[in-house]
C-alpha cells in the first residue's frame, strides 16, 4: 500500500512504471496512462526523457523464482546490476557499443566456466544480460519514438493523437527488434548499425575514412 506521505508526483511515477511492466514498453505504458488519466503531457514528456536512471520495469519478471532462497545471491545480483548501469549511463556517445561489449564478455565469462557453471553464475550472468536487452530495447525503441515527434513538429498539440502516432513507430521498431532477439541475435548484431553510427559520430571532422567509392580500400 503507497504511503500517505507520498507525493503527488512520486505516485504519478509508481503508476507509470507499474503500466510500463504491465505493457511491456514504454510507449505502450504511456499510451495506456494518457488515455486512463487524460494526463498526455505527462506521458509524452516520459516517452521523451531519459529513463536510465532507474532500473527499467521488466527483470524482475523473468528472473528464477527460486532466487527467493537465496539471498546472499539477489544482493550480489542488485550490486552487479548497479554497477553495470552505471557502466552504461557514463558510456555517453558509445553507448550501443557498450552493451553489446558487456554481453559479449558475460557469454565470454561464461565459456570459459567450462560445461557446467554454478547455478550462481548462470542466474547473474542471466541477469545480467536480460538487464542489458532491456536497456538496448528501450534505447532503440526511444530513438524511433524520438524521429516521430521529430516528424511530427514542434507545433503539433500535446494529446493523445501524438501518442498514438509515436506508439505506432515504437511498436513497430520494438517488433523488429523481438524478433531478432528471438532468433538468438546477440546485441552486437541486433545494434549493428547503432554502433556503426556512433562509430562514426566519433570520426575528427575532416577526417578521410579510407574507402573508395568501390569500397576496395584502395586508390
């Protein structure tokens, strides 16, 4: 039961982020919100922001029921997630490559644990990378949602009509991205072109990348 000493806005957020886990992305939970409590400022304003500071609605899902029992585990599995996002949020600029590199070196960590791991290490390295999809989905679906209201202009009203419109480019980005996921694409390959555009955001200007128009690599 939420305290009565919450406040206003603490309880707009644990709403929004109860609908989030609920719905299963974020422009679902905002399109439900907006159209529960006609509040579609609130909810375009959340499809919009930044949401990496807190954890993202969704793990605690999909994580083994059995980590009940065990204790001295779910703290090392909240301490482990902590630090990885806070890997990620300083990963500004490169931060699609970031999380395919931490994926990469957990399933890395893992071959090398040999044929059969602690059930330990399997559950935080589950974790781990569920955490890491996540944010990658998330991110992916916040950049299509962010060139739809970009299309749509500043002077386009702030009501349920643009949510519609930019739960349309979420759902049909985070489709995409499912079914890739499904397919067993590991983040590097799912975010290729992602990391290739922040490959080249990191170019000096002026800097003559080393293909011809043939794509040879030579003169």
């Amino acid at each position: 039961m939420t305290s009565p000493f919450v406040s206003d806005q603490t309880r707009q957020h644990q709403t929004f982020r109860e609908l989030w886990a609920r719905e299963g992305s974020l422009a679902r939970a905002a399109n439900s919100y907006a159209g529960k409590t006609g509040d579609c400022e609130f909810a375009l304003r959340e499809m919009l922001r930044d949401q990496l500071e807190r954890p993202i609605p969704g793990l605690c899902l999909t994580l083994p029921r059995r980590l009940a029992d065990e204790p001295a585990l779910q703290q090392e599995i909240f301490e482990a997630l902590a630090v990885q996002r806070e890997e990620i949020r300083r990963s500004h600029g490169r931060i699609f490559g970031a999380l395919a590199g931490l994926q990469q070196a957990i399933l890395n960590s893992l071959a090398r644990a040999g044929s059969e791991p602690a059930f330990g290490q399997i559950t935080l390295a589950e974790a781990r990378c569920k955490d890491l999809m996540l944010v990658a989905r998330l991110l992916v679906e916040q950049a299509a949602i962010h060139e739809a209201a970009h299309d749509c202009g500043r002077d386009h009203p702030l009501d349920l009509r643009l949510c519609k419109i930019l739960l349309k480019a979420s759902d049909g980005t985070l489709a995409e991205f499912d079914l890739k996921l499904e397919a067993g694409w590991p983040l590097q390959r799912i975010l290729m072109v992602e990391i290739l555009v922040e490959s080249l955001s990191l170019i000096p200007p002026g800097h003559i990348l080393p293909f011809t128009r043939g794509g040879s690599g030579t003169g």
